[in-house]
C-alpha cells in the first residue's frame, strides 16, 4: 500500500503502554501508519517493547511527532476525522477514504474540547450504552479502524470490479 495511501492512526499524548502495543498491532493488521504525539506517558526503547511482547513493530509503519500539526502534515482538514465519546456525529455514518487520518485522545481524558469545538463536522463518536461510559482505546482504534478500511475496501471493489 503507498504511504500516502495508508490510514493514518493518530494517538495524542497516549498515557498506557500496553494500549499503544495493542494499536501498534492494529495498524500492522490494517496497513496503517501510527502516530504519537508527544509526550508518552511510557518508554518505547527496544528493552520496553521487547519486556512487552511487541515483537511486531519491527513490521509497524511507526511516526512519532512532538505536535498534532506535525502528525497531521500533509493530510486535508477534511479528511481528519476525530474520535470523542462527546462528539455527535456517529463513527460509521462518514466516509471514509484512503490516506484519512483517525485522531484519538489520550485514555484519561480524551481529546480536548478546545480541539473538538474547532472541528464539529470531523467529530465522530462510536456510539455505546450510556453505562460503558467510553470503550478502551484500543477497542475503538479497532473498530475504528477496521470500519474505515472495510468503506475503503467496498468502495474501491465497486469502482473497479475487475
């Protein structure tokens, strides 16, 4: 898949190692790109990952980036879509295309609501029983992600059924 192509998985000051490990995976199974906004709330030298079983990021397209702005470059407003349990707008009522970028905040608090009144229309949510109060970031990198690249996949078989 050409990188400019690619899902672009965004975590925004990600706080747990083991849900960062649990994207990385994700993006692997996707062919996606992940991307961390410093500060991380852990370490990602070879020994952490090694101590936390991410063998597999060796085949992980991985970014790190000290700013949202720099994870983002390249990618159209439009096309950045970002995940809030407050946001209105349901996750899979979007279209999504190649090369999207799926912002998610950190695990104890979200993506700021700052950030989300700048961009209502790219404010998506997965919608859930009020009692779960928010799913894992993992889990909604997931369904996330596969829910993108499941458009993406149906759309281009359409365009092209040879």
């Amino acid at each position: 898949m050409a990188h400019g192509s690619r899902l672009r998985i965004v975590l925004v000051h990600p706080e747990i190692a083991a849900n960062t490990g649990s994207v990385g995976r994700t993006c692997v199974a996707l062919g996606a790109s992940l991307w961390l906004v410093r500060p991380l709330g852990f370490h990602l030298g070879e020994r952490h990952r090694r101590r936390a079983g991410l063998d597999y990021w060796d085949h992980l397209d991985l970014h790190l980036a000290d700013s949202l702005d720099q994870a983002l470059a390249g990618i159209h407003r439009s096309r950045t879509w970002y995940f809030s349990s407050k946001a209105r707008q349901p996750y899979d009522e979007v279209e999504y295309q190649p090369g999207d970028a799926l912002v998610f905040g950190p695990e104890s608090r979200g993506l700021s609501p700052e950030l989300l009144a700048t961009v209502p229309d790219q404010s998506v949510r997965i919608p859930i029983l009020p009692d779960a109060r928010c799913l894992n970031l993992a889990v909604a990198v997931a369904v996330a992600g596969f829910e993108a690249a499941r458009q993406i996949k149906r759309r281009a078989a359409t365009a092209d059924p040879a």
